[in-house]
C-alpha cells in the first residue's frame, strides 16, 4: 500500500479492477513511513526468516492508533479492500504470550475500522479463526493451502459466497512451470482438495510482477510505475 500511489490505483480502477492494498497489522516492519511510531514495548521477538520484522502486542492502543491510520490512508487512496498480514502471531514464538483471542479482537477491531470508510477486510491465512472471524471478514488470502495439503481448512469461505484468493510458490517461478506443476496447484483433488472455487494464481516468493493463471496464461506487470 505504501508504495503505490493514488494514480496507480486511479489506473487500476480505470481498467475495472478491484484493489486489495496489503500492508502487514501484526508486525513491525522497519522503513515504513509510520515505523518510528512504534514503541518499544508494541515489540515482541523477531519474525523468524524476517530480519528486522518483529511481532506487534495486537492490544497496544498505540498499534491500534496506528493500524486505524494505515486504513484510514488506505481509504485516503482509493483501495477498496485491506489486506492486513500476520495476524496470526499466537501460531508463531511471538514473544508476547498472544493468543487466539487476541487475534480475534484485533480483526474485529481491524474489519470495524475498515467498515467506517467502505473497505472490506480479508483474513491472511489464519485458518484456526475462520469458525469466528467468517462474519467479520469478506474475502480469505491464503498462501500454499495446497503445498501444506490445508485447502478444506479455507473451504467454508466459498460456502458462505466468500472468495478465497489463493496464493502459491511453486518451484521454478518466475519461468516456464510444466504442466504437471501448474495441475499440481490448480487441481481441487490430492493436496488440493478442498480448493473447488478458489482464486488461484502462482507466483514467485520475491512477489514480483510475474503471475501464472491456472489457465496457463502468464504475465509480468511492470512494477514502480504509475
């Protein structure tokens, strides 16, 4: 979200695309505009392979402050939808003793914040909180259900006429991806059961501009530009 600008959204619009703008509420990032807003006591330990990145005590007022003012720029810019990653932080040695209902007062917080400017709000994996959260929240993102055979766990969001953008690395991206890879993760059968109705495209882990449909069709988009 930071790094695009009103005009790119403006563009993206024009072409009649939704925009989903992502932007991480359970962690600290160094570099972002906001990150010298943070206290030292919102930090718990460091995200593992994530250097600098560490998780956010999802109760501080202050990261609430904060989250409020990325939906509120969010909205500022023309996004339609957030996408508020790593809100998970009770599955992961986060250092602040979070727990799984810490995390579902957070969303709620996060997707009644967004509602009072006209946003939706997805959930970025998390599939432990579906049960809970499916009320709060419009649209699931998830990443590698299929390489970590967890597809079913994401199921009820189609049921209740919920997409679910579904996300996976395969080896061998950005390039040409054989068949057989492109069926392994497109396929609703084997790892992938449980994903009938998903929204699935294959992209590199460095999230670059390149994307592979499961129809086959790749594109690269140019990034940096408006």
């Amino acid at each position: 979200m930071f790094t695009n600008s009103n005009s790119t959204i403006e563009t993206l619009h024009r072409l009649g695309k939704k925009v989903i703008c992502y932007f991480s509420a359970g962690s600290y990032e160094p570099g972002r505009p906001d990150s010298s807003q943070f206290h030292k006591s919102d930090l718990g330990k460091e995200l593992d392979g994530w250097p600098g990145e560490y998780w956010l005590n999802l109760s501080s007022t202050n990261v609430r402050t904060i989250m409020a003012n990325r939906i509120q720029l969010a909205a500022e810019k023309g996004c339609d939808a957030i996408d508020p990653d790593n809100v998970d932080g009770y599955n992961n040695d986060n250092g602040l003793n979070l727990t799984q209902d810490d995390s579902i007062s957070f969303i709620k917080f996060l997707s009644t914040t967004a509602t009072s400017y006209n946003l939706s709000t997805g959930l970025k994996n998390a599939g432990d909180l579906i049960d809970t959260v499916l009320p709060l929240v419009h649209f699931s993102v998830n990443e590698q259900c299929v390489q970590y055979s967890e597809c079913t766990t994401f199921a009820p969001f189609v049921k209740a006429g919920k997409p679910v953008f579904h996300i996976e690395y395969p080896d061998g991206a950005p390039g040409q991806l054989s068949d057989s890879t492109v069926q392994k993760y497109c396929d609703n059968q084997g790892d992938g059961e449980g994903s009938e109705g998903f929204s699935t495209v294959l992209k590199d882990m460095d999230l670059d501009g390149w994307v592979e449909y499961c129809s086959g069709q790749v594109a690269t988009t140019p990034l940096g530009t408006t």
